[in-house]
C-alpha cells in the first residue's frame, strides 16, 4: 500500500505537460499577420472558373459573358453595362442575357 501513495504522490507532484506550439517571437507574430492578410485579400479577391459540361460540349463562363458583352455593345455602342444576368441553355447551346435589366439578347456556343 505504501508503494501505491509513492507511485500517486510522485504522479501528482509532476508538473502536466501541455501539447501545443512554442511561443513565436515578435518577427515571427508579424511575417505570420502578413502572411494572413495577404491570404484574406486573395479570398476576398476570388474569382472562380465556372465551366458548364453538357453532352460531351464544354463552355468556360468567362468566354460567354465576354460574347454577351460584345453582342450587347454591337448595339448599344456607347451605354455601359452596368448590370449582367446571364443564362445557359446547355440543350440549345444559347446563352440568353439581359444588361441592364432592360436590354435582351442572346449568343451562340
């Protein structure tokens, strides 16, 4: 019985070590800050590569929103487009748009 105390007290006695990560110096603290905000602003500055695949065809997003663009400014030369809704119609291989909430039109992939 007396070894079981012994055995206790000294488990109890030893200080708990905790897991974890050793204390970073002042230069360390801002090249980490920096390094999180310059990956905030790359996240907050995404912009994401949408491709539709439909029956063996593929269509990057970014072409058919520069196609709208072109077909709307062929007629409406000098009106900046201010407002785009785009819409795919994988089935017909037509991209139908509005700009402005007022101008119609539509392209071909």
């Amino acid at each position: 019985m007396d070894e079981e105390k012994k055995v206790n007290e000294t488990t109890e006695q030893a200080p708990k070590r905790r897991g974890g990560r050793k204390p970073m110096t002042a230069e360390e603290k801002a090249a980490a800050a920096k390094a999180r905000a310059e990956l905030k602003a790359k996240a907050d500055g995404l912009k994401p590569t949408v491709i539709v695949q439909f029956q063996g065809a593929e269509v990057d997003m970014d072409t058919l929103v520069e196609a709208a663009k072109a077909d709307f400014r062929q007629t409406k030369k000098r009106t900046p487009i201010t407002d785009l809704k785009l819409y795919v119609k994988p089935e017909e291989r037509m991209a139908y748009y509005v700009a402005n909430e007022k101008h119609n039109g539509s392209v071909t992939y």
